[in-house]
C-alpha cells in the first residue's frame, strides 16, 4: 500500500529529531542508559510522526470496485411528455420507445458490462426521493417506477439523497437521468459538493416534446370597476393541437351564463395550435369582491393530458357605499338567534350587513377587502381559526379596514385574546394596570384531572381538560403577583401542584397548569381537604403580606 504525502517538503522538520536527541542524551545523563536511550528514541519517533502529519501523509489503496446509482426523474413533466431517451431504443416498427422501458433498456445494457463485484443501485425522484435499491450486485430492476413522492422536480435533493446510499470501500459514481427542469433546489450546488467529494455524475438527457395539451396561460380583468357595470375578461389559451371544447368561467364557483338565451351556460370554442385569446364580457352581479376563474373543457379529454393547468383566477373589486360584517358569537349566525339584533339594528341604519358564525369568519385579505367594517360580537378567541386571526389582523393593519369588539363574557380578557394576534390592533390593553392597589388575596384552584376529563367537549376542538387547565392558567395571569395562590388537582386522589405561595411567577405558574393531564378516578372531597390545608397555612405565613 503506497504512502503520499500533500505538502512533502513538511518532512524536512524531521530533521530535527537528531539535534533533539544529542540535546536529551547529555540533558538525560541522570538516567540509566537504557531509560535515557529510550527517551530519546521516542521523542524522534514523536518528531517523525508530527513531521508526516503536516506533510499530509496518506495511504493509498486502489480498487476496481464500483458503486453506481441512477438518479432517474419521475415527474410529472418525464411521465407525460418524455420522447427522446438519449439513443432511445426502438420498437419493432422503429418508433421510440416509452420512456420507462427505455430506461430499463439501457440499465439492463449497463449490467452486462460491469464487473463480478461492481454493485448498482436506483433512486427515483420528482419533489422528493425514493431509494427503489441500495447498491447490490444483483442490480436487479425488475420493478416498477411508477413511484410517487411530492409535486415538482428536486434533482439536487436527489443526488444528495443518492449520494447517501454508496457503501465504503468502492468507487461511487452517479448517472442522472432527467429532462433538467427544476422546480426546487440548486443542482449545480449539489452537483458541486459531488465533485469536492470526488463523486462523478454522468447526465443521460432527456428530451421531450409537448402534445395533447392545452393551458390556460392568464386571465385579465380590471382591478377596480363600478358597481353594477360590464368588465372585460381577457382569456389567454395556448394548445399543441386544434382542439375543440367549452370555456366556462366561474363567479365565486359558480358558472356564469355565457351564452344568453342559448342552452348551456359555457361558450363553444375550436382552439387553434399555438396561442389564442378569447373576450369575454361579463356583467358584474351584487358583491364587492369577484373572483373570475375560466375553465376549459375539452370535448375529448384524451386531447389534453393535463387537467389541472386548464384553468387561471383573477378578480374585480367593486368599492361599496359600506358593508358590515358580524362575526356573531352570541347565537352562532343564527338569522333568529338573539344576536341578529345588531344586524338588523345595521340594516335599519340603512348600513349594508350580515352575519357569519366565528367559525365561518373569512379567513383570507381578499374575502375580507369585501368589507368596511367588521364586528366581534361576543367572540371567543378559541372559536375562530388561526389563519381567521392572522388575516384579520392584517385587514386592519394593511387594508385599513375597520374592527370593532363588542364586550362580553367572552371578550376581550376573558375570551382569551390576550397573546393572539387581534391584541395588538385592539385599542385597550388587556393587561390589568399596574396603578391598581388592591388587598392581597389567598386563592385556590382545585381542578378535577380525572380519567373523564380527556373526554372532547362538545362545540370545541379542544377537550376538558384543555379548557379546564385553560380557565385556570388565565385565572392566575390575572392574579398579582402578591397574591398566595395554591393549585391542586384531584382524581382519585389528590395532588399539590402548586404549593401555597407568592404568585411571583404567573407565566411559570400558568405553564405548570396548562400540564395538568388527565387519568384516575373523582375523588372530589380529597381535593377540596387538601386545598383548605394549603390555605389554612396563610395564617403562619405573615411575610406573604397574604390574608385568606
């Protein structure tokens, strides 16, 4: 096994090993000869080693074994549309072959020249990658690749993932098999980190030609338009082939009539090869947003191999006199729910209004731009979704619409918004003040954790115990901090979880609550003792400044 060395001229230092020695020999001369002679020696080996290692010694051991995976593209664009599969094998009637006998074609060619011990291996790949075999002297592909892992084509996530499979002791190759369109990831990144890593990768391209397809490439309409007026829409089709069918365009998802007094509502068109643009006149109806979304249909769909690009959006803002929209948390919505008072009371204003329960709350800009005003009638914060929250949020902010909470048992502080993303935009605080004097108290919270707890609560994403814990975690942020507070949970039995004290901590105490989990019987009595005995220590504890 030969040696090498990167930067040999670092082996002149071990020249320094012979002054060094003749210095320890006389320096040494307390020792006994044996000792002093082995002293020396090992500090010129010690020398000799240090002077190998800067030079970059290194031994080299040669192989002839070789790892090879294929990195083969299975998206989307390859399935429908692969033609040319470098020289692509031909059929009886000397056309080419589909693409994924053609690979196998060429693997199969592959392995009849390779070695005895030269290993192969695959890896199939469009947004994400799938190891179909670990490098194996078999090699055999005697399987489908009709494997699916994500939308899109991520060639450099594919050869990291491949370089991952390469045993050691063998010489690693690559051979990439794709069109080269990528969707996600720097190929020639990882392409790079390859060769750093003295990994070749041969590219088989793959070319195809698009037929049987039509695209919807864009749809036009103006921004902003008159209440009651006609805009334009402006269709922009692109198709391989004449191909006939109907253009549908959808308002708000559901089809507008195109044709007038004829049968149908979509219009009949022949679209030409190459691009085409159809014009269509649409009245706008009642609304402040418009979403325009046109569909084509071919009359065969074997003439269009992709559905899912034969349709665009686009949409028309129509500026309204004032629109009101009530969030209704007091009778979910209900048109004659108790909490249809203030939608009529709008109306009668003659204010444009309606109602939505909380969970039907619009949950994007472009719904919500719909209106001038929206109410948070009663509304808890848990009724209403995330994005819901965040998209108001943003209305407020960026849009400049207006947001109104109206108060209730649950508004505001005790409908937990505090540390959500309405907060911020509400014009009070919901933080007690710091100004406010008030007699410290002793407080105990005796919470049932039983097994039933876990049980989901009706009406809610969350469970009872959830609520519970929540309920009580929001009880002790809103305690100051030189209240006594004690916690105590029972089941069968029961538990301190915070023992009687200072609520010096409230976000750590709420924390220590919101883990309260569930199991056990009820053992109600053993709870509320328990909770007593804490509070009946107050007595001793005159530095609390606490007073039961």
């Amino acid at each position: 096994m030969p040696v090498t060395f990167e930067q040999p001229w670092w082996l002149l230092t071990a020249l320094l090993a012979a002054p060094m020695g003749w210095l320890g020999w006389r320096w040494l001369s307390a020792m006994s000869a044996p000792r002093r002679a082995s002293a020396v020696l090992l500090r010129a080996v010690l020398t000799a080693l240090i002077a190998a290692m800067l030079a970059g010694a290194s031994a080299v051991r040669t192989s002839d074994r070789v790892a090879v995976v294929a990195v083969i593209d299975v998206s989307d664009s390859v399935r429908l549309f692969a033609e040319r599969f470098g020289d692509m094998p031909k059929d009886a009637k000397g056309r080419a072959k589909a693409w994924e006998p053609s690979v196998r074609d060429w693997l199969a060619k592959a392995r009849e020249g390779r070695g005895p011990d030269d290993l192969l291996g695959a890896v199939v790949f469009d947004g994400s990658s799938i190891a179909l075999a670990v490098p194996s002297a078999s090699g055999d592909f005697e399987y489908s690749f009709d494997a699916r892992g994500a939308q899109g084509t991520d060639i450099a996530g594919a050869l990291r993932f491949a370089r991952a499979l390469f045993p050691a002791g063998a010489n690693r190759r690559l051979v990439l098999v794709s069109d080269g369109n990528q969707t996600g990831g720097d190929a020639l990144a990882a392409a790079g980190e390859l060769a750093a890593d003295r990994i070749p990768v041969d590219v088989v391209p793959l070319s195809y030609r698009v037929r049987r397809e039509v695209i919807v490439e864009s749809v036009d309409a103006p921004p902003i338009a008159a209440e009651g007026s006609t805009v334009r829409l402006r269709v922009v089709l692109s198709a391989t082939e004449p191909t006939p069918g109907a253009l549908e365009v959808l308002h708000d998802g559901r089809p507008l009539d195109l044709n007038g007094s004829e049968s149908g509502t979509s219009r009949r068109v022949t679209l030409p090869a190459g691009r085409s643009v159809e014009i269509i006149d649409v009245p706008l109806p009642v609304g402040a947003v418009h979403r325009f979304q046109p569909v084509f249909i071919p009359d065969d769909p074997a003439t269009d191999q992709l559905a899912t690009n034969n349709r665009a959006e686009t949409f028309t803002v129509t500026p309204s006199k004032g629109r009101a929209l009530v969030v209704d948390g007091v009778s979910d919505g209900e048109a004659s729910g108790a909490g249809s008072t203030l939608v009529r009371t709008l109306k009668e204003a003659k204010i444009d209004a309606s109602s939505v329960s909380p969970r039907d709350t619009p949950q994007d800009l472009l719904s919500l731009n719909a209106y001038d005003l929206v109410v948070l009638q009663n509304v808890p914060a848990e009724a209403m979704s995330r994005s819901a929250q965040n998209a108001m949020a943003e209305y407020v902010t960026k849009l400049g619409g207006g947001l109104v909470m109206v108060g209730g048992v649950d508004s505001f502080g005790p409908g937990g918004w505090k540390g959500t993303p309405v907060e911020p935009i509400l014009p009070v605080s919901l933080d007690l003040p710091e100004q406010i004097v008030a007699p410290p108290a002793g407080v105990a919270l005796v919470i049932d954790n039983s097994g039933s707890m876990a049980r989901p609560m009706p009406g809610s994403v969350r469970n009872k115990q959830q609520l519970a814990n929540e309920g009580a975690a929001l009880a002790v942020l809103a305690l100051d901090r030189s209240d006594a507070l004690t916690v105590v949970a029972f089941n069968s039995s029961a538990d301190v979880v915070i023992p009687i004290g200072r609520n010096r901590d409230p976000r750590k105490n709420a924390s220590l609550v919101r883990g309260i989990g569930s199991g056990g019987g009820t053992n109600i009595a053993s709870g509320l003792v328990l909770a007593a005995e804490q509070l009946n220590t107050l007595g001793g504890k005159k530095n609390e400044g606490a007073e039961q």
